[in-house]
C-alpha cells in the first residue's frame, strides 16, 4: 500500500484504487490531478481532497446532502463524458456518484461552493468539478447563516 507524507494529515498510506483522477485538474489547478479523500471520525462530516502530486494541496469539501438535504445534481454532458457517465439522466447522488462541495473560510463565515460541486464516478473514479447548467445554487451558500448575519 503506498504511503504519502502530505502537510497537513502527516503519512497517509492509501489503496491505489481509491485514486481520484480529474481529467482536467481542478480551475486553477489544472495540473494537479490525483488525489485521495481523506475523512477522520473527529472531523466528520467533512471530506479531504488531498492531492498526491503536491503534499501540502488539499480541499476542505462536505457532502452537498449534509449541506441541502434536497440538493438536485445537474450535470452538464461535457462534464458527464469526462468521468464516464451515461448522457441520458443524471446521475444520482450516493448511487452513481460522490458529490461533494468546496468550503471556503473567510472572516464573514465558512462557505460552500454548490454552484460547481465536486461530482466523483464511483465506478471509475474520474472526477469533475462540475458547473450546473441553469444552477439555482450560490458559489458561496453558508454553512452558519445566522453567523454570516451576524458579521454582515
């Protein structure tokens, strides 16, 4: 089993079938394109994307339905084609694919990024982050609304 010394978790050992691979990297960086989940039981729900091409890279994300119970996943054909999902419904959450939001930590509160989830093949493990076509959802839904009142 390899082993990755990474910043922030220390040595991580990791099954090479668990590898996530973006196709395309991740915007801003596109050239970054492996990487494991980490999750640990203090931290839970919360989901790592920790890369395994730079130790000290990782995305803090959250499962979209601990995040919006109702969340609806849109996934554009292009983005479907990359992680090799079929173009004729979309996929579901838990069944086909893991999807997870990209948090954000400002002064004004955590955020998470529903607008453009991360959305993960479970068979393949190719993975996107995906734009929804017409999305309803914000690039910066918050996670403690009262505490983004507060500060505002």
């Amino acid at each position: 089993m390899p082993v990755l010394e990474t910043t922030n978790f220390g040595p991580i050992s990791f099954e090479p079938e668990s590898v996530i691979e973006f196709p395309r990297g991740l915007p801003g960086f596109e050239e970054r394109r492996q990487f494991v989940a980490v999750q640990t039981p203090n931290t839970a729900p919360l989901v790592f994307l920790q890369s395994l091409e730079e130790p000290s890279l990782c995305f803090p994300t959250m499962p979209v339905l601990v995040l919006d119970s109702r969340y609806r996943l849109q996934v554009a054909d292009q983005d479907l084609d990359i992680v090799g999902l079929p173009r004729d419904r979309q996929p579901r959450i838990g069944e086909d694919v893991l999807c997870v939001a990209v948090l954000s930590f400002r002064e004004s509160g955590t955020t998470a990024n529903l607008l453009a989830p991360v959305v993960v093949n479970l068979e393949n493990h190719k993975a996107v982050q995906a734009i929804g076509p017409e999305s309803e959802y914000s690039h910066q839904h918050a996670l403690f609304p009262q505490q983004a009142a507060a500060c505002s």
